[in-house]
C-alpha cells in the first residue's frame, strides 16, 4: 500500500523575515539575512558574522509558552502555526490524526546547551 503525502502548506521565520511571504520576498529582491552578529559578544570567535533571527516573538506566543520553551523550539511553533494557516485546512477530529507538522533545525537548543555548560 503506498500512503501519500500532501504538501498543504509552509512556514517559515528566517534571518530573512519572520514569515513565510516576507523571507519569499528578500529571496526574490535578492537580499542576505547575513549581518555582524548582534545577540552576544562575537569578539571572541573567529567569525562575527551569522544568519541570526532577529523577530518579536512576544505578539506571537504567550509568555506562558515561550517561558517553557528553547528559543529554537518557539520559534519552531510559530512556523508549524503559519504553516497551518497557509494550509487552509480546518482541522478538527475527524482529520486532526491525519495531519502533520515537519520541521527542520540544523542545531536547536544551542543558547540552552551553552548556558547548562
């Protein structure tokens, strides 16, 4: 039996914007989201330059669930919200166990493993 998979939807917060259509449009125009580090003290390391997300997160989740969650997991959230929006699709329990989230992390929980050593 082959199970099908539909792609409904997408989101996306990136160096680029904190939204799937706003990152799409500094692709398009050709623009970089890398930029001299701002989020901690780089003169210590050897590159000073990254790719860093720079959104406001707190008219996005509430800070009862950003306070429980690593940076990477919040915003991981918020794209799996997005992405849902985009989809169109009107979840609920006839369909809810049929619907799924894929997400993509290169590292994730970076800032909660370098304060835990």
């Amino acid at each position: 039996m082959t199970e099908r998979v539909v792609i409904t939807g997408m989101g996306a917060i990136t160096p680029l914007g904190g939204t799937l259509d706003e990152t799409w449009s500094c692709i398009v125009a050709g623009r970089s989201g890398v930029r001299p580090i701002a989020a901690f003290d780089a003169s210590e390391i050897d590159s000073r330059i990254a790719g860093e997300v720079k959104v406001d997160l707190s008219q996005r989740l509430s800070f009862k669930e950003a306070k429980r969650m690593d940076r990477f997991c919040q915003l991981a959230l918020i794209a799996a919200k997005e992405a849902i929006e985009h989809s169109g699709l009107v979840i609920d329990e006839s369909n809810s166990e049929e619907i799924g989230v894929i997400m993509g992390s290169g590292v994730g929980g970076m800032i909660t493993l370098a304060e835990q050593i």
